[in-house]
C-alpha cells in the first residue's frame, strides 16, 4: 500500500527534527567539554548558553511542542490585569504595591492537558517545578510556578504571566531572576507598558536582551494608557519602545500594537481589561495569539537559536585550533628544554671506564698468539709505553699507577652527581615558569616544526582577531628564539614548589646516577658489536701483528685519560681528545686522536682508533641520555609531558567532533 505524500513529508519532516536534535545535543556536550580540556575563557558564557540551548532549542524540537507565549512589563504596568483578561479568570492577584506577584503563573488549555504529570513533565525540562493554583495568594510568596486549566487559552499555545523585572534598588530587583528564567523560555511576548516606564532604557534593555540575545523573537506590544491619548500618540511611543526593543528591524519583529485605557473598574477588579489593536491590527489580542502560526514561528525562532548556536560553537572550536596549536609550542619547548637538562647533566664522559670494559670484550676475542704475547710481557706495546712515559718526563709529569676500576667508578660518580641535580633544578625551574625561552638553529628540524607551528597559530588568530602571546625572532646568526607562554591547560598556575615533593624527586634522582656509569646490560652488548665490527675491519697484517690491539691494551692502563665533554680537554700525556659538538644541537659526534709521532702508532691505526672512539662514545652516550631522560620523566616532567600529550588527543579529537556537529546542524537546518 503506497504511502500517502503529506505521511513521507512528515516522516521526512520528523527524521531531520531528530537529526537536528542529535547534532545539536553533541554541541551542548562538546563546547562545555572542550572549554574545561583547553582551560579555556569564557566558562560563565558557555555556562548561559547551554542552559539556554536546554531551555529555548531541545525542548521544541518536538513538533507538537506548544508555542509559549510570557507577559511581561514594569511594576504597576497591568501584567497580572492582562493575564486575567485573556484568559477571562480572576486567578492572578491586582492591584496594591508593584512587585506583589512573586511567581510564575502557567495557563493551559483544559481539554488539551488534562494529564497533570506530562503538563508538570513538559515544564520540568525548563528547570521548572510547576503546581496546581489552589489559592491565588500563594503567588505573593516567592516560591514553585504555579498553573491553573483554563477554556479560553488556545489549544496550541500555553500563557504566563510573570513577576516584574524592576521591583527594587539600585539595580537589586527582587523578581529579575524568576522574570528571566520564565521569559527565556517563551516563543513571543506580550510587553505592557506605561507612559511612565514606555522609554525607561533599562527595562527595555532587559527585555531587549532577552528577545535578542539568542534567538529573535517577535512580541506583541500593549500600551495601558488614558482614554485621552489618539492612537497617533500611541503609536509614536510604541515605536519608541520597538526600536529600543530590536533597533532597525523592529517593524518586523511587532506582530500588533495595543492599547489598554485606564479603567477604574479594571482597578477595583470588576471588569476585565480590554486592549484594542491600534493602527492597522484589527483582531483582538487573544484571538491574534490563536491564529499564530505555531511552526512558522517556531521555524523562525529555531533557525534564529540555531545560527546564534552553532556561531558560539563556531567560534568555541576557532578558539580551540589556536589553543591546540599554543599547546602544540609549549610541549614542544618543553621538550627541547628537558633535551638541553638531559645533556647538561651528561657533562662528564667516563672514556677509561668504557675502554677498559671495551679492552675486557676485546681480549676475549684475541686470537692465540695474542694471547701468548700479552703473557710474555706485552712485548709488542713496549715501543708505545716508552714513547708515553717519555712525553709524560718531558712535561713534568709524575708517572703515577692507573685508576682501578672501582676508582675510576667512585670519582666520576661524585663528579657527575653535582651535574645531575644542576640538570634536574634547571629542568624543574622552566615548568614553574610562566614562559619558556628556545634558542635553537635555523636549520635544526626542531626549529623548522616550532616555526610552521608558530606560522599556523599566527594565522588562526589574526582570524579570531586575537594577539599571539608567543614571539618569535631571528637572532642575525643562523638562529630562531622563541619565548612561549605556558599554556593554561598544563601549567601549574600558582607556580608554587611543593618541598616534599621536590625532596623526593632529589631522592629518586639520586638513587638512580649508579646508572650513569653502568657499563653492564645494553652497553655491553652494543659494545660486544663494535668488537665484532672491528674485528672484522682489520686486514690480515694487522690481525697477526696486532698493533692496535696492543696499543688498546695500554692506552687505559698507561694514560689514564678522562674526557670531558663540557671542554673537550684532555687529562694525559698521549693527547687524545674527545668531544661532543652536538652537545646542544649540532648532532656530529666525532672524535679526533693526535698522539705523539714518537709513540709508533701508524696512521692507519689512528684512523682506525678515532673511528673506535666515536663508536665507543655514541655508544654509550645514546644510552645514557636515554637512562636521563627516563630518569626526568620519572622523577619531574612526566606528568605534565603526559598531561599535554593527553589533553592534545582529545581536544583534537573533541574539535573534530565539534566540527562535524557544526555541519550536521548546517545541513539539518538547510
């Protein structure tokens, strides 16, 4: 059985209501989200706007929704007057002080809500919690909304009547809260008004912000005014009242003027008030409101609410690609900082430790002879220890006996351990502080990722018509600084220590520098290779005369040497040298032998040395800025480095979401 075309219309009609809905309830989930991730300003904002997208656009996205239509006005200007008469019930309270009525008054058509529990249900996602009137007088007691069934409301439409907005003092107005808590839910409203408050800027200020503030809606105007005035006056003053409501565009958000005369009877509660369309309105007002067309104007004040929503959500996720991206920097020098303390605190290079171990590995794989010569008495070497010994006389030097091993250990590590903790507080000092300073090379990969980084943010924010609180400048000698301002999401705010904290992590510290100089595990098994490789490399002559392996075996027992890679100095008569040019950037690392001529080494066995050198300090320096690294996460940065790669990972993802709830309500609303 085919189905008719107005059925498939509605199907349609109702598919897009409940994928408007879904993308708009990922909105309200997402904004919120992303701002609390990011750390982002602006919370009290986001705040307002959720609860006006729960008040104002996910309760009528129900098709059968009533249209919700508030009174409003100043003290003494007749709202409770206008409430009775078009409803023809005297069930809200007149007359006396202005400000009498403290609550909200509901009026519901009887036959169309005879179920109280879906009527109370309907206002409750509102953040209402309305009661049946059983005496008109509790309205005088602040207090729950009130509502009373009623023959002569619309069906389609739903009618309150609220407290007024300007009882009280120097801007502390009694009912303002409760007046905007009902007016924000309203699709129209019907502003009465007096000669007397009909230009008063700061009530219609007040309601101005409530028609505009997000979503347009139209409101019928109601001027309660004496007998005397033309309706010529009336309508001047309406006008007034309508440009100060919704400034150029006011004509065509009044859907009627009205006037009210002054009556005593209305005052003394034996009539009702009757207000009369005034220019070319000719219908009652009542009657005005039942011919409303509920989804036209619920259409127009969606699409309103709907452009207002996703611009705050546009805008929300503009701000959030910039944050990401200055939470992409600050990462960044945070861990190019962390990369310098590393190397800061692996100043000292223990070369005779790793000889020695390296000798240990070489010796085991000395061919026979070898080994024979080494038991006569190193015969092979002595041209090379004489030639040491005498260079040392020359200098002046004592020829005192090597470090043993357990010497060579203890020293070096009393001495790296002051580097170590220099490192660590360094380290420390820079995730207090408010911003970070990076000095690095314009051709170092690092400094092209900042700037491409910095690039984007630049342009993301000159769109938001926001300033860049990071620079960024070339220094005139091959290099890029950059000052990057913590970020929000990460940072510890107040910048305060906690001691205990601090103490502890000195002590963690501490007890893992034994590591610094372990030559045991990975070491020794990337050293095993080298031996391996060397072996490998030599030719047959020198494998049966074995002058570099003899001059291995008393390089560390005769010199003693200790390279430091902060000067790159030698200790030692034989004058090899060690150093680290890629110490805080450059990533060369290479090692250069000058020894004496007297000392006999051939110039193919330097060359082979030096290649020795530099595998043997990569070796372990790969190793141990890794241990460092470890031993800082560990200890002081983990935590935040952990922080800022998770807040990045979602937050991506968040404005990713974001983005496409922003299209699907685009789309839906096409």
């Amino acid at each position: 059985m085919a189905v008719a075309t107005s059925e498939v219309e509605t199907m349609k009609a109702h598919h897009l209501e409940h994928s408007l809905a879904q993308a708009v309830k990922d909105l309200r989930e997402i904004v919120p989200r992303l701002v609390a991730q990011l750390q982002m300003a602006g919370d009290a904002g986001i705040s307002a706007w959720r609860a006006l997208i729960d008040k104002k656009l996910l309760p009528k996205l129900s098709p059968d929704f009533p249209l919700v239509a508030s009174i409003c006005g100043g003290g003494s200007s007749g709202k409770s007057s206008l409430f009775n008469a078009l409803i023809q019930e005297n069930v809200s309270p007149t007359g006396g002080a202005a400000g009498i009525n403290r609550r909200i008054l509901i009026s519901a058509n009887a036959e169309r809500f005879q179920d109280t529990d879906g009527f109370v249900a309907l206002f409750q996602r509102f953040g209402f919690q309305p009661e049946a009137l059983e005496d008109k007088n509790i309205l005088l007691r602040p207090g729950h909304a009130q509502f009373v069934r009623n023959a002569q409301t619309p069906s389609h439409l739903i009618l309150l009547d609220t407290p007024d907005f300007d009882t009280g003092l120097q801007g502390d107005y009694v009912n303002r809260k409760t007046a905007r808590q009902a007016l924000e839910v309203s699709d129209i409203l019907i502003y009465i008004f007096t000669n007397a408050n009909y230009n008063n800027r700061d009530n219609t200020d007040f309601i101005s912000d409530i028609l505009t503030g997000i979503g347009t809606r139209k409101c019928f105007l109601v001027y309660r005014v004496y007998a005397g005035y033309t309706d010529e006056e009336i309508m001047e003053h309406a006008g007034t009242v309508a440009k100060n409501l919704y400034g150029k565009d006011a004509s065509e958000q009044v859907l009627g003027i009205y006037r009210a005369d002054e009556d005593n009877r209305v005052a003394a509660g034996e009539t009702f008030m009757t207000p009369r369309p005034v220019g070319e309105g000719t219908m009652a007002l009542m009657a005005a409101m039942a011919r409303l067309d509920r989804d036209l104007i619920r259409r127009s004040i969606m699409s309103s609410i709907l452009r207002d929503v996703v611009k705050k959500a546009a805008e929300v996720s503009a701000q959030a690609e910039a944050s990401l991206l200055s939470l992409h920097l600050y990462r960044d020098a945070l861990q190019i900082w962390q990369s310098h303390c590393v190397r800061q605190a692996l100043k000292r290079f223990p070369m005779d430790i790793l000889l020695k171990r390296f000798m240990a590995l070489w010796h085991t794989t000395d061919p026979r002879h070898v080994k024979w010569m080494r038991k006569a008495g190193h015969f092979i070497d002595w041209p090379i220890r004489t030639a040491v010994k005498t260079v040392k006389w020359f200098r002046g030097k004592d020829v005192r006996p090597p470090e043993n091993e357990a010497q060579a250990h203890s020293r070096y590590a009393a001495e790296s351990s002051g580097d170590l903790l220099t490192a660590a507080n360094e380290l420390w000092r820079k995730l207090m502080d408010p911003e970070i300073s990076v000095t690095l090379a314009a051709s170092d990969p690092a400094s092209q990722q900042m700037l491409e980084t910095f690039n984007k943010l630049e342009v993301a924010l000159q769109r938001e018509s926001m300033n860049n609180p990071h620079q960024m400048r070339d220094s005139g000698n091959g290099k890029r600084i950059f000052n990057i301002k913590a970020h929000p999401a990460v940072h510890n705010k107040d910048g305060t220590v906690d001691a205990d904290d601090w103490r502890s992590a000195i002590q963690s510290i501490l007890a893992s520098k034994d590591m610094l100089f372990d030559t045991s595990g990975q070491i020794d098994r990337d050293l095993e290779k080298l031996v391996v490789q060397f072996r490998e490399r030599m030719g047959w002559l020198e494998k049966i005369g074995q002058t570099f392996s003899a001059f291995l075996n008393v390089l560390p027992a005769t010199v003693a040497v200790t390279y430091i890679l902060s000067t790159g100095d030698p200790v030692g008569a034989a004058g090899i040298k060690v150093k680290l040019s890629g110490l805080f950037g450059v990533k060369d690392l290479y090692a250069l032998v000058a020894l004496p001529a007297t000392s006999g080494l051939r110039k193919a066995d330097r060359s082979q040395l030096e290649a020795l050198m530099a595998s043997i300090a990569k070796t372990w320096i790969d190793n141990k800025l890794e241990t460092i690294k470890e031993i800082f996460e560990e200890t002081i940065s983990g935590e935040i480095l952990a922080k800022a790669d998770q807040c990045l990972k979602e937050s991506a993802l968040s404005v990713r979401k974001l983005n496409q709830a922003i299209r699907d309500c685009s789309t839906t609303e096409k």
